[in-house]
C-alpha cells in the first residue's frame, strides 16, 4: 500500500483508513486526535502528544525531536506569561 508510488490496487477503504486512521495513531484504545480534542489542548500541547504518541510507530527520534520543539516553544510561552490565545 504505496500511495507515493501510485499503487492502483488500493481500496476506497484503505485511502480512507490512511488518512482518517493511519496505524501510527491508533495503536491504542483511543485514536491520538480524540484525545487532545477531549483535553481541549492547543496547538503546541497537540503537537506534543502527537509526536510523542507515533514516535515508535512512524519516525522515531525525528519524531521526538519535533516533540521536543513544540515542548520548548510551550516552555517558553509559559514562562513568559503568555497564555494560549485561540
């Protein structure tokens, strides 16, 4: 199921399945978007669980370094005072 390289013999299902539930966000009993969504977190605290919840899945340490982009970014709203605006 190579999308990149135009494989024809995927399903309607499967392109769904890939874009609305890939593998590296539902490895566990609840998909990685609900919650954040049920933590009512922001953009940068999002990113966070993101990264860290498909690291092993997906892309390992680049994943865990972009996690820890976001965390220092958090970290350093927070110590300026600077509270989420959206």
């Amino acid at each position: 199921m190579d999308i990149a390289n135009g494989h024809s013999d995927m399903t309607e299902k499967d392109l769904n399945d890939i874009v609305n539930h890939p593998k590296h966000y539902t490895e566990g009993t609840i998909e990685c978007i609900d919650y954040i969504n049920a933590c009512n977190f922001d953009y940068l605290e999002g990113n966070i669980v993101k990264y860290i919840t498909r690291y092993k899945q997906k892309n390992g340490v680049e994943d865990l370094r972009k996690a820890e982009f976001y965390l220092r970014m958090l970290i350093e709203r927070e110590l300026n005072g600077i509270g989420d605006e959206t």
